[in-house]
C-alpha cells in the first residue's frame, strides 16, 4: 500500500482478513468499508468493538446509486470480486471512490473465471496498466498465505469426499435435448443452446429445480403468445414487466407493454412448438421424483455419519433447498434459510435468529437448548460469503457451481479460525455421468482452478476442486505461482525487516557486498525501482526479475556462509553495470511507451487516450488569454504530470472524460510518489555474489 497505493489481500478463506483490515485501518484517522450487504452487520460490529472510525456501506449500493458515497484516506473493499466486472456502475463508483484513497481489496477468490478478473480488481489502485502486468508484477500488489504458514493459528484441514453420481430419469433428459429452438423478445436473441444447457443444469440439481425453471420458461412463453395474440412483439424489459409471478401471467394490456405492431406468423408458430414441448418435459418431470428421493437419502445418510456435527447442505438453485428442507425436516433439527427468508419445523424465523440456533459460537448468541438447536441447515449460496459457521463440521455441495472459487467459499464458512473441528468434511452430490458430459461441469471448474493455481497458488489441501469430484485431472506437480514465490520471500526476509528510511540520490549511501559459495554463478541484487524494492537476479550478464529466480537464488544465499567483501572488485562491478544498464533500458522503454504487451489492446487504448488528453491540455494552455497564459501554463504542467504518471483506474478515467476535473487531484500523486519514507531513485542496496568457491 505504502508503494503502490493499495494492496489485495487473498488469504485463505478463514484465517482472519477481517482482522488484517481492522489492523490497517486503526493507521488511518477514518475508512470506508464496503462488503456485501449480508455482511454490514458483521462489519458494524467489529469495528464498533476496535478503536477504528469507519462508515459501512454495502457494495449493492454502489450500482443503485441509493446512497451518498462517503470518502476518506482509506476504502477496504470486503469479497472485493464483486467488483471484477469494470463495465458495471458498482465498479465505475468504487474506481471514483478509490482515485483519492488507498486501497486494501480482501478476497479469497479474486479470479473466479479469466485473469482479467484479478487485473480489474488492482487496476482500482493501480490503472488500467494492471492489465499489462506480468504474474511477477501482479505479485508484488498481492498477500496471499497459505493456511499452513499463519504460524501458531489452527485452522481446520479439509476432507473431500464425492458420493455415488445421482441418475434421473433419462426420459427427461431426451426430451430436453430434443426441445424445440425458444423465441427471443424482440431486442435480443435467446440462444436455444444456452436454454438447454440451463435446463439440464437445474435437472442435475434437483427435479424441483427443473420444475420450476420449465414453469417460468412457460410463464414466459404463454407472455409473448398472448402479445402475439395482439400483433405485439415486447421486449426483456416489458417482458419483465408483464409476469407477475413464476407460475402466473398478469392481464396482458400489450398496447401499453408493447406498443410496436408486429405481424409474423411464423414466429407465433415456433414459440407455441416450443411452450408445448416445455409442458409435455414439465407433465413427465412431475410423474417421476426418484433422484430427488435419492438426494434426500444420500444427504440423510451423510448427517447421520457425522452425528451429531451440525452440517450446512450448499445449493444453487432455490427449489432443491426447498426440496431438501420439507424431505428432511421430519427425521432431523433441520431449518432453510434461501432469500426468501428462513423456516424451521415451527414456522418462519430470522436470519439471525436461524444463524445463533445453527451456530451459537460463532455467531457470539447464548447457548440454545435442545428444542431449539439446528443440526442441518439448508441454504443457498446467499451464505457463501463472508459468515462464519464453524460450529459445523460437514459441508455438503448438493449441485456443482460454476467456478471453483465458490466451492471454496462454501467450504471456507466451516473451515474458519475458532472451529473445534480438526478436520472438515466436504461432500459432493455428483451428477449423471450422462448430464456431466452435456454440462462439462467438472472440467470447467478443473480449468479455473488451475488457471487460478497457475496465477495465485493454491493451498495443500484444497488445491484442486477437481480433485474433490474424483477428476484428479489438476493434481500433478505444478510450478510456483508468482504470488507464492513473492509469500516465501517474504517469510524468508521478515525476520530481517527494519523501518524504511529515506535514501538519498542513486549514488548516495554504502552498496552492501558478501560473497557466498553456490553450484552456480549468479547473483541476487536488493535495488529500488521507481520507488519500490525489488530482488532481481543477475545471471550471464542478463537480468532476471522473475520472483521464482528470486527465491532460488536467495535460498541458495541462506543456505550459503556469505561474508561481506569489498564493491571495488570486479565481479561486484560487473553486476553493477549490468543493473545499471537494465535500469536504463527498462526506463527508455517506458518513457518511449513500448514496454506494452503487443496484445493488450485495453492498455494501448488507454494510453492513446493519455495522449490526446495532454495534447489537449498543451492546446488549451497555448491558445490561453494573454493575461492567463502563466496561469494555465502551470496549471496544465500539473495536469501533464498527473497524467504521465501511473494512477487508479478512477482518476484515470476522470482524466480521459474531462481534464479540467483533474485540477483537484493532482495532490493524490504525493501519497505514491512522496512522503512516508519512500526512496524515490533507483539505486542498488545490496549485492549477494554466489559462485562455486575459489
């Protein structure tokens, strides 16, 4: 935070960001936190018990635009992957909100489907540029620990196991790949592929679910039979406006819905084909409830095996909680909490209230007694983020999502500081191997997951979702990601950390020199570039900024009885040089603005978009009154300043949009570029010269 302006912190899930966050804050005089809504209570709460002054506001808020959006010197964003989207309002806000600040990002799971995901969430700190930055750039903004390396904190180890896989009724499923193309509203096509796909998602969840998606695709359709009926062809939004409920279509005035006249025969034809053959898929699915039996026996055999841990039974679809809850309620303490509210065998109850009966320690309630204790509570993934319920010690996954990341969020509300569980076991609900092979839904999650391990890391026992399903496909040796290789170096360093002091110019201060022995010639070189410190590795004249080089080299130097010796020999000048050289090399690129990936297009544009931008400025300053032309002239050298310079994505989109909005922050650049002690030129700290002896 102190280099860059922010920082993203991607602990596990469970070993305590929340406090990491309130740690950071107490430095600052005030912060706004934003965090889903779900968890402002939380949030309220553990600040009010600390000395930190903060305004909570929830991330939702920020796409409606309900609230005034608070400022201060410090914006922690909790389950920050809510914002990986930079095309919503949420993002546009949170950017404006982040342009004057810094920033600490909390997540477990920044990257949920591409690495643009990751690259959207630093850019809020650190520009549009983050999508140029390589996996070692990315890890120099990146705290991520393992759980086994917090040191003296127990978390729970995590056990996967997958059950028998689930056949439905394979009826069901000819008829669903067999369902005639749908009939999209008249602003946008429905892909036919996209429907079945959906469909055979929710039969693998449940037959419930299925149920009831076929009976709002009908709704739906029987909405634009009946504007067909009157020469009408609505849209998404009229269409939205027009179904009142799931299983109910309201009084169709489509004069006023849908006031284009519209006359095609032919679309009536294929939209009726296809409502029929939704109803016959619905009359067959509403004969045969064998798998959701089978579901409810395997879940049921499941809870008694643990007995008496309470167990969380994780679900996409609304309809399969539902499903779960009314076939379990009967033979054990069980309770359904959905977005619709929560119900236990006695009627409805709050959230809280279900959450201190299901997990009274961790929810900080009193103890409950016997006639009030939860011991299954089914659920939604509205509890997959950001609650703690570590009373629990089994987590069963009733339908695969579509992202890794989420099926750890599911297991990390169990797997969490504070449980007294040593081990939490994780149960998957497979589906057919006939709908598998549609839906390909473990090979999805097997390609995030490894795209995340390759980027982020992974923890030892939660490495490979696949794994938990039996795929195993992504469980091999793999190489140290970036982020990992900078952790270990930090681990390694930290019991040498010392308070930074300001340095002087390039050539100021004693170089730091110790020859040590090794098998190979190299060596690891402590410099400052652009203000920030850096471990490169200098090997057969070349530089090599990679964290993996980084750490082998320095493990070689720990490893090694190095003493210090004199900068006047020749192999310490000869590294010198190289570093001096690369410096000068990395520093024209970057003023001549070719140190850009050819690829990202995104950065380019930006950059393009820089340009005209100062070129309008400098025009603006030149065609200045007389009288005003000192003025705008130093007005506009701080503007050109601010825009040469690297800055969140908010101020730089201020700037692309209107220059003259830029006057007032030009003073943001101070809290990166000056002040706390940062040293500011490049220059070489320490040499380690490793070699084999003699």
């Amino acid at each position: 935070m102190q280099h860059y302006g922010g920082a993203l912190l991607c602990d596990a899930v469970g070993v305590g960001k929340t406090y990491v966050a309130l740690a950071v804050a107490s430095r600052f005089e005030r912060c706004v936190i934003v965090a889903p809504a779900v968890l402002r209570d939380m949030w309220t709460r553990a600040v009010a018990a600390t000395d930190v002054y903060a305004t909570v506001i929830s991330v939702e808020s920020l796409g409606r635009g309900s609230e005034r959006v608070p400022t201060a010197p410090l914006v922690i964003v909790d389950e920050a992957h809510h914002l990986r989207n930079p095309a919503t309002r949420r993002y546009d806000v949170a950017a404006r909100m982040c342009a004057a600040a810094r920033t600490l990002l909390l997540t477990a799971t920044p990257l949920h489907n591409t690495r643009r995901d990751l690259a959207a969430l630093v850019a809020l700190f650190a520009g549009v540029r983050a999508h140029a930055w390589t996996d070692d750039e990315l890890a120099s903004v990146v705290v991520r620990r393992a759980r086994e390396s917090i040191g003296e904190i127990v978390v729970p180890r995590i056990e996967h196991r997958s059950t028998p896989a689930i056949d439905g009724d394979e009826g069901v499923l000819d008829a669903l790949l067999a369902l005639p193309p749908p009939v999209a509203p008249a602003d946008g096509a429905e892909a036919a592929s996209l429907v079945v796909h959906s469909l055979v998602r929710q039969w693998s969840s449940s037959g419930a679910a299925l149920r009831g998606a076929l009976r709002r695709r009908i709704a739906r359709g029987q909405a634009l039979l009946a504007a067909f009926a009157d020469g009408r062809h609505p849209t998404r939004a009229e269409l939205r406006d027009w179904i009142c409920t799931e299983d109910a279509v309201q009084l169709a005035f489509t004069e006023l819905l849908a006031p284009t006249a519209v006359h095609d025969p032919a679309l009536r034809s294929a939209l009726e084909r296809h409502v029929d053959a939704l109803a016959a898929v619905l009359r067959r699915a509403e004969m045969d409830d064998a798998a959701d039996r089978e579901r409810t026996t395997m879940v049921h055999r499941i809870c008694m095996r643990h007995a008496p841990a309470r167990v969380v039974a994780f679900t996409c679809y609304q309809e399969t909680a539902e499903m779960l809850y009314r076939a379990l309620r009967d033979s054990v303490r069980a309770a359904l909490l959905t977005g619709r509210g929560a119900l236990v065998a006695g009627g409805p109850l709050g959230r809280a209230e279900t959450l201190a009966r299901f997990a009274p320690e961790a929810s900080g309630a009193r103890p409950v007694a016997d006639h009030e204790r939860i011991d299954v509570l089914v659920t939604t993934d509205l509890l997959s983020e950001g609650v703690n319920l570590q009373d629990a010690g089994v987590v069963i996954h009733l339908d695969l999502p579509w992202t890794s990341a989420r099926l750890a969020q599911r297991v990390g509300r169990l797997a969490r500081v504070g449980s007294r569980h040593p081990v939490v076991s994780a149960y998957t609900l497979r589906p057919s191997s006939r709908a598998e092979s549609i839906l390909r839904s473990t090979r999805i999650i097997e390609h995030k997951a490894t795209l995340s391990a390759r980027v982020l890391g992974a923890e030892s026992d939660a490495a490979t979702p696949v794994r938990w399903l039996g795929a195993g496909g992504a469980s091999g040796v793999r190489d140290p990601a970036s982020v990992e290789c900078a952790e270990e170096i930090r681990q390694r360093l930290g019991r040498y950390a010392t308070t930074p002091t300001r340095a002087g110019g390039a050539n100021d201060g004693p170089i730091f020199v110790a020859r040590g022995v090794a098998q190979v010639e190299r060596a690891l070189v402590a410099c400052v570039v652009d203000g920030v410190p850096r471990l490169v590795v200098v090997a057969g004249g070349s530089v090599d900024t990679s964290a993996a080089a980084a750490l082998a080299t320095l493990d070689a130097a720990l490893a090694s009885s190095a003493r210090t010796c004199s900068t006047d020999g020749g192999e310490a000048r000869r590294v010198l040089d190289v570093v001096a050289r690369w410096q000068c090399a990395r520093d024209a690129a970057r003023d001549a603005g070719v140190d850009l990936p050819v690829g990202e297009s995104r950065v380019r544009a930006a950059m393009r978009t820089r340009r005209r931008a100062i070129g309008r400025l400098d025009h603006v300053a030149g065609t200045a009154p007389f009288a005003q032309r000192d003025a705008a002239a130093v007005r506009a050298a701080g503007l050109r300043a601010a825009a040469a310079e690297p800055a969140p994505i908010g101020l730089e989109r201020m700037l692309y949009a209107d220059p003259d909005a830029m006057t007032e922050r030009t003073s943001h650049h101070a809290r990166v570029d000056g002040g706390d002690g940062v040293e500011q030129e490049g220059r070489v700290i320490a040499l380690l010269l490793l070699g084999p002896s003699g």
